[in-house]
C-alpha cells in the first residue's frame, strides 16, 4: 500500500483560494450590515411618500364622491318640489283644485305618465 503523494502546489492553490472566497464573505458581510442606516432612511422616506400620496389620493377621490352624492340629493330635492308646483299649478291652470298628495316620477324615466294623484 502506498500513500498518495501530495503536491505542494495544489495545496498551496486550493488554501489560496479558500482564504480569497473567506475575505470575500467576509467583506460582503461587513458591507451588508453597515448600511442599515441607509435602509432605515430610505423606508421612512418611502413610507412619508406613500402617506403624503394616499391622502392626496383619497382627497380628491372622497372629494369627487361627496360631490357627485351632494348634487344628486339636492337635485332630487328641488326636482320633486318643482314638480308638486308644476303639477299644482296645471290644474289650478284648467281651473280644477290640485291633488294633496302627488307621486313624483324618477326623473329620467321612461315613460311620461302623468302620476297618480289623490
């Protein structure tokens, strides 16, 4: 049985290259770890952005929905006065008293039935 000899070249390669690939290791892990701060900096910044933009966002948003909401309930309101006057004031026309109670159309229907009255 012999030994296998070993070179002395190869093992000096290999240590040599072992000890590069643990500096590199290392070395990323110090660098890794010293920009915490950066992370740290980077999301508070991020994360002021992401607020300042989600409140202009829902600004203008809840804006436009409160405003769209506001115009249709005031225009139903006027619209059914408007129509009880107009209603009332077609019979006093013809010269016949006008109902008390009158049922207001959705405006925009359909069919332009006169509503029932009394």
């Amino acid at each position: 049985m012999s030994i296998p000899r070993i070179r002395l070249r190869q093992v000096i390669a290999v240590l040599t290259v072992a000890v590069v690939l643990a500096g590199l290791g290392v070395g990323a892990y110090f660098v890794g770890h010293s920009g915490g701060e950066d992370l740290a900096a980077a999301h508070a910044a991020g994360a002021r952005a992401g607020a300042k933009s989600g409140e202009h966002r829902g600004q203008h948003r809840g804006y436009a929905r409160g405003y769209k909401r506001a115009r249709s309930q005031g225009f139903q309101r006027a619209y059914d006065a408007a129509f009880r006057r107009a209603y009332a004031n077609a019979f006093r026309k013809i010269g016949v008293p006008p109902p008390r109670n009158v049922n207001v159309p959705h405006p925009g229907a359909a069919k332009s039935q006169a509503p029932a009255g009394d």
